[in-house]
C-alpha cells in the first residue's frame, strides 16, 4: 500500500480485530449501491448501442468528412462489410437484410436510459466525492515513478495485491475517468451532431465538428474506443479474478480477508 | 420491525407514490402540449417518445441549416426509389400536365391543384442538407411552395393536428403535426437545383422538411389530408414507417 499514494484505506482494515465484531449490516461495500445499479444499467445500454449502432453501420458502411457524402462521393475509408442496402457498393454480390428501423428504436432508447443513468452517476459522484475519493489519481502516482510501477505490473500480468481488491490503480482511474468524462460526453455530442432537428436549435454542435459527415466519422471512432475499453475492461476483470470482481459488483462485497473477517 | 426499518419504508412507499404519481402528471401534460408520438406505445415507445418531446419542446421553431450555392452536393444524388406504377408513367409521359394534389379533411375548401397552379403560388427556395437514416446526405437547392400557403388556401380547422401526406405509391405516407406543417421551412418541391425536381428525387413533387431525415421527405405527393387524430389511418401509428418497423419521428 505504501507505493501508491491514492490507494484508499477501506473501513476497519486498520482493525481487522474489530470487524469481526461488526454486526454484518454494517460491513462497507467495495462499491456503493448506486455505483452497481448504474453500471449494470449502463453495462445493457452500451450494449444494445454497440449492436443496434453496428447495425445502422450495416446500410452504409462508409465514412466521410465534412458536411456531406453517399455513395456518389469519395469516402474517407470504407468497411469491409457487405451492407443492407442494395444502392452502396461494397464489392460483395449479397445484400443483407434491413435491421434498421428497430436497431434505430432501440439506440435511441438505449440512448436515453444511458444518459439518465450517467447523469444521475456524475450528480452522485460529484456529491458523495466519488470521484475525489475513488477516481481521481493521487499526486504520488501521478509521477513517472507511480506510471513505471503500475505499468510494469500490468506488463507482468502480476496478480494485483489485495490493496486493489479495495481500490484502483493509476491506470485505472485514468482509464475510468477517461472513458466517463471524454469518451461518453464526446459519444453523446456527436450522436446529436446528427441529428437535423437538434443542430437545427443548437447548430454549432455539428459545425465545430466540421459537418454532419464528420460527426458520424468521429461518432464511430469514439464507439470503437469505448468497445476497445469493454474488451480490455472485461479481460482485467477475468485476469484478476472473475468472480471476485464480479460479485463486487454485483452484491458490493469483494470476498477479500478484509472482509471475511 | 425496527425504527429504522419502518421509516425506511415509509419513505420509500412515499417516494414510489409521488414517482408513480409524478409520471402520471407529466403523461398528461405531454399529451396536453401534443408531446406525445403516434407510435409511442410498445416496447420502444418510451425512447421514441423522449426524442419527439424533447426536440418538440428544443425546436419547435428553429430553422434546420441552410447553405451556400457552393455547398451544393454535385451531382445532387438520386436515391433508390420504388418500382413507379403504370400509372405514374401514364402521366410522366405527358410531362405531369395531370398530376394533381388533392387537399381535404379537416378543411374549409377542398381542393385539387394542377403543378402549373402550385407554381403560380409565392415559391420559396432554400438550400438545405437531406440525410437519411442509412448515413448519407446530400446538399441541394429545393425549389417548392410553402405547406402552410397550401393550408391557407384550403384553410384549416383549428382542431387540426396533424397533416397526413399520400405518395402516389400506396404503401408510401406520412404525417407531421402542426408544428412541422406550419414550418417555414416544411414545403412541397417541385425544382432541384434550378430545374425540375427530378423523378430519382421524388419529382414531380416531394415533401421536404429539412429538420428531419431522408424518409419523412416522401416522394410523388398526391394527396394531403387534415385530421386531428391519427387513428383510422392504417394501424394509426402515425405513417407507414412504424408499420415497417421505423420511428414515425425522424428529427434523429
């Protein structure tokens, strides 16, 4: 615990002796209830954005940038994807079937149960110190010091101690706020980019972008960032003990002697 | 049953009641202000009805973007259309001397207008985007006369509250509320880019309301009728396109 400044002391680890004696409503959860509901809620939501997103990607899987592009225009890349529409050229002699009007339905109501829930999660994690506490990296990582140690036990694939059963790393906490204070506002922004009736009240949302075209580009970039972060996300989570950290998140208890006691 | 225990639970009934009764108060008053989608029940109804309140009560007057002529997408792109029916070739091959648009409905004088007449009305031109939900768009200079002028001369009831518009294709309608059909904006095209509105463009008239995507803007329009509800056309989901599984709200 002493190399990472940030690393918070859970309650009663001072004193193991005492928790023993701690009647068991009182024993603290590695996550607040409110952080666990909210990221099983936005664990469904991202998924059904990234399929039903995937999809609407199908009917024109080609990217542009600027203000417009279709298929009579030169695209900044292309996927290569067979797409659902018979008018896209896409070198393959198939069309798949159109998936879009539910894919669209169930992304935006996705959409909006995600930003509710992400508000209601910032609203909390402003007032509880959340993200003071649990996210934001102490002045002692924040060194080349504390980024060679954390990376280097990353590089290891060294099992982490016990101390981060109960807290988060340098990289982590980056990470996190990284992804809930850049990716998703940025992933929110450029979704309304699209929108004709949105930009029609707040019309510099798409023009700082560049166009509507460069909103869909940047929109699907940030969605492949925010999947690359599920998939290294889940494989910590596998590699540093599934279970436990799962059910740390799901019944707020890590399984750890902390606890057990 | 502790102390703790029993206020717990007050509390928590008291605060089920209000939020219960909370959405019951705002489910009136989104219907009261027209916030309410046609298609806002099933399972995505809830996210449906969000996007059409939302940017009901965000724009309901705001102009969608307009461009300059050097903007304008060359070619201007002519999407995939439906098979035309005989019956619409009948009447291209005589250069649309008979097409007709038919208003009624909630209307104080039904009519029927010739494309030479809805030429001879105040014609506004505008130089907007049209994206579809697929992801591509187009900008074009849209040449056309102004819904509302049409509705005026017809005049409408004020019970009024949406516009349901028939393409010649059968299968092919829509609707706005009033919002939208009284949009400076919201016309119907009959010229692209300084000539007539090609066919592969939904010529030889097309409902253009640039604040929403590609499929809203229905192509061959031959009909409008006024009503103020939208049960009884077809499953009353408010176009064809949540019968085919699209959102009858296509501002995103």
């Amino acid at each position: 615990m002493a190399t990472s400044g940030s690393v918070q002391e859970p309650p009663g680890a001072s004193f193991p002796s005492s928790a023993s004696a701690a009647p068991a409503s009182t024993v603290t959860s590695r996550h607040s209830a409110l952080v666990r509901v909210t990221h099983w809620i936005t664990t469904l939501c991202f998924l059904a954005l990234l399929v039903s997103g995937a999809e609407i990607v199908l009917s024109h899987p080609r990217f542009y940038w600027g203000e417009t592009g279709n298929v009579l225009t030169t695209p900044l890349f292309k996927l290569p994807f067979p797409s659902s529409r018979n008018l896209v050229p896409t070198g393959y002699g198939y069309v798949l079937p159109d998936q879009n009007g539910w894919s669209r339905y169930l992304h935006f109501q996705a959409a909006w149960i995600a930003v509710l829930t992400g508000l209601l999660y910032v609203i909390f994690g402003l007032f509880t110190g959340h993200f003071r506490k649990n996210l934001l990296p102490g002045k002692a990582d924040l060194s080349w010091r504390g980024f060679s140690i954390a990376i280097a036990s990353h590089l290891r694939v060294k099992r982490p101690g016990e101390e981060e059963a109960w807290s988060y790393n340098v990289l982590q906490r980056i990470t996190y706020l990284l992804v809930i204070f850049v990716l998703f506002p940025l992933v929110i922004w450029t979704g309304l980019a699209m929108s004709p009736a949105f930009v029609s009240a707040i019309p510099a949302t798409v023009t700082v972008l560049g166009g509507q075209q460069s909103a869909r580009t940047i929109h699907f970039f940030v969605s492949v960032a925010l999947l690359l972060f599920l998939i290294v996300h889940v494989a910590m989570v596998c590699l540093t003990g599934f279970k436990s950290r799962t059910r740390a998140m799901i019944t707020g208890r890590t399984g750890t002697s902390m606890e057990r006691t | 049953m502790s102390d703790l225990s029993r206020r717990k639970l007050i509390v928590t009934g008291l605060a089920a009641t209000a939020g219960a009764a909370g959405l019951g108060v705002a489910a009136r008053l989104a219907q009261k202000y027209g916030l309410v989608p046609p298609d806002h029940g099933g399972i995505y109804g809830l996210g449906e009805t969000l996007n059409y309140a939302s940017e009901r009560l965000l724009t309901r007057h705001s102009l969608a973007r307009e461009f300059p002529e050097s903007q304008i997408s060359k070619p201007p792109f002519p999407n995939e259309i439906p098979p035309l029916s005989d019956a619409f070739k009948r009447l291209e091959a005589e250069g649309f001397a008979d097409w007709r648009l038919t208003v009624d409905g909630m209307v104080e004088r039904p009519g029927s207008f010739s494309l030479t007449q809805l030429r001879s009305y105040p014609s506004r031109s505008q130089i907007t985007q049209l994206a579809c939900e697929e992801g591509w768009s187009y900008i074009a200079e849209w040449v056309g006369v102004p819904l509302s002028y049409i509705l005026d001369v017809v005049g409408i009831r004020p019970q009024a509250r949406y516009i349901v518009y028939f393409s010649i294709d059968p299968d092919w309608w829509d609707s706005i509320d009033m919002a939208d059909a009284t949009h400076p904006q919201t016309f119907l095209a009959y010229g692209l880019n300084g000539n007539e509105l090609p066919v592969g463009n939904g010529g030889p008239l097309r409902m253009r309301l640039p604040r929403q995507l590609g499929y809203k803007n229905v192509k061959f329009i031959t009909h409008l009728t006024v009503t103020d509800s939208m049960k009884g056309f077809g499953k009353g989901l408010g176009s064809a396109s949540p019968e085919g599984g699209y959102a009858w709200y296509a501002g995103i």
